[in-house]
C-alpha cells in the first residue's frame, strides 16, 4: 500500500519534470545563455571582477568561492575555459539532456517530499485538492526565498554559496512549518506561531554582496526573475494536480 | 484528526509515519543532489535547472 502510494509519487514526479523541461528552454534557458554571453565580457561590457570571472574552469571557480566567503563573487563562467566550449564536468554531452535528468530528479524529489508532508499530517492529496498542495508548495519553496534572494542570472553578483544555501534551506523549512500550521491546524495560538514563522525568515536579511554592479543589463534579470516565478508556480500546480491525479488512480481505488 | 477518509490514514500511524519520513529524506536527497551538491558533475548537468527553480547558484 505504502509502496504503491511512493510509486505513485515518483511517477508524479517524472512526468511534471518532464513535462517542465520544454517550458524551461522556452521561457528561461535562452536568457540563461544570453546572459552567459556577458558572463565571458562578451557585449563590449566587461565584469566588474574579471580576474574572478577569468579563465577558470567552473570547479576551480568554485573553490575559490568558497575561501572567498562574503566577497563578490563573479566567478563560474564555464565557457570562459575555453573559446565557448560546452561545460566539461557534466554528466551529458547534451546540456538539454542534463536538464531533463536534472528536471526529473528535481520532480521526483519534490514530488515524494509532498507526498511525505501529505503521510506525515495524515491528509490525502486528490485531483481536487491537488493544485492547493501545488500552490503550497510553491508558497514555501519557490516565493518565499525569492522574497530575499531573487531567482538569478549567470554572472550576476551573490555573496557565499554556503551562505545562501543556508538561508534558503531555512527560509523554506521555516515557511513550510508556518503554513502547516496556519493551514492545517484549528488551534489560534498554532495558527499565530503560523504567521509568525511566515515573517521571521524576512527579518533577518539574506546574504547579499557589498558591491551589487554587475554586466547583465536590469531588464533581462527583471524578465528571468518573473519568468523563474511564473514558470515555478507552473512547475508546482501541474506537480500537485498530476501528485492528485496518480493518487486517487493508484491509491485511492484501495480505500 | 477527523479528515481522514483515504485508506492510507487507516495504515497504521507508525508506519505512516515511517514511510512519510523515508519518502521526505529521500526526496530531500534528490533535491539535494540536483540542486545544492557542491560537486562540479551535479552543478553542470544541473546548472540550468538550478538557475530555472532559483536556487541558490554559484
């Protein structure tokens, strides 16, 4: 029973990454590669570091963020190693190939993290209900970070790796927490810990880094952050809808 | 809790519970690994999702 209800999620889960991987080459790799170009000082605009953004393989550049912890970083420019060759590290000669591995994992994964939030508060996730679980989804793992650090472009300037890593990890436990409890809880002192766990991530600011100058021009940052966005809250509903779907088909008919 | 109506929610708790906190680490460790592994394979295979899902890159 157990079994059929984790297959059903990994099933879920496949079919809206791979349902998402043409959506992201519409909407958003072609503004990830468009910003690459000024990633390699491309555009008549150089990097405002580009000793950083030099030529350094992606795995150097990386450990070199890491010793740099708090300083802008402006490094990883995979192309820069060589002139524009493809990413040499990667699992897939294809990078659309890699997208759509990562895109399933990606699904499977988040797909059987809303299946596991559905088992452990003894709910049941249904096509009716489904686009809810989504849109929560969406609330605590692609909006609320965003909030405080915006979906970004290649080449733009963050501050630590570790850092942001940290603070999304935990802004994104601390808003899931908070809805369960505004949500799915009757209790008003629950529901008001709820709101509070909403807020508090907000308080204290995300990582950013001192110097935010940076070679992409505003409006292709502004368009990827809307894009990044729309396309996530795309990715979450049709999650939850499918999640509901393969539920009530696999799981449901058992009760 | 009183909305229990799937057969699931029948299951017996610590077993439901078993298999919710199974299914949240190993979804956990594919998010992971697609997208926050520090290993440069991982991060270029995954670059565009990474960036797609705003996720912290880089």
């Amino acid at each position: 029973m157990l079994v059929r209800y984790l297959l059903a999620a990994l099933a879920a889960g496949i079919f809206a990454g791979v349902v998402m991987t043409p959506i992201h080459y519409l909407k958003l790799v072609p503004l990830i590669e468009h910003a690459e170009t000024y990633e390699q000082g491309g555009h008549g605009i150089e990097p405002t570091h580009d000793h950083q953004a030099g030529l350094v393989s992606s795995a150097f550049a990386h450990g070199a963020a890491h010793e740099a912890a708090g300083s802008l970083i402006l490094a990883h420019s995979s192309a820069a190693a060589g002139e524009g060759e493809e990413d040499s590290a990667a699992l897939f000669e294809s990078r659309a190939l890699g997208t759509l591995a990562a895109n399933l994992v990606t699904g499977a994964g988040f797909a059987l993290m809303l299946a596991a939030t559905a088992l452990l508060t003894g709910r049941t996730i249904t096509a009716r209900t489904g686009a809810l679980w989504g849109l929560a989804g969406f609330a605590a793992i692609s909006l609320a970070p965003a909030l405080g650090l915006p979906p970004e472009l290649p080449a733009m300037p963050a501050a630590d790796l570790g850092a942001r890593q940290a603070w999304w990890i935990l802004t994104v436990g601390l808003t899931a927490i908070g809805l369960y409890c505004l949500v799915l809880r009757r209790e008003a002192a629950v529901r008001a810990v709820g709101i509070l766990l909403l807020v508090v991530p907000h308080l204290f600011a995300a990582p950013h880094p001192a110097d935010l100058s940076s070679p992409i021009p505003p409006t292709l940052a502004a368009e990827f952050a809307v894009a990044s966005l729309a396309t996530g809250a795309a990715f979450w509903v049709l999650l939850g809808l499918s999640l509901g779907t393969a539920m009530d088909r696999f799981v449901g008919a058992k009760a | 809790m009183t909305t229990n109506t799937h057969s699931i929610a029948g299951t017996a708790s610590g077993t439901r519970i078993a298999a919710g906190l199974f299914a949240l680490v190993l979804g956990a460790f594919f998010v992971w690994g697609a997208g926050f592994a520090h290993s440069a394979a991982l991060h270029d295979t995954a670059h565009d999702v990474r960036h797609a899902f705003g996720f912290p890159c880089h």
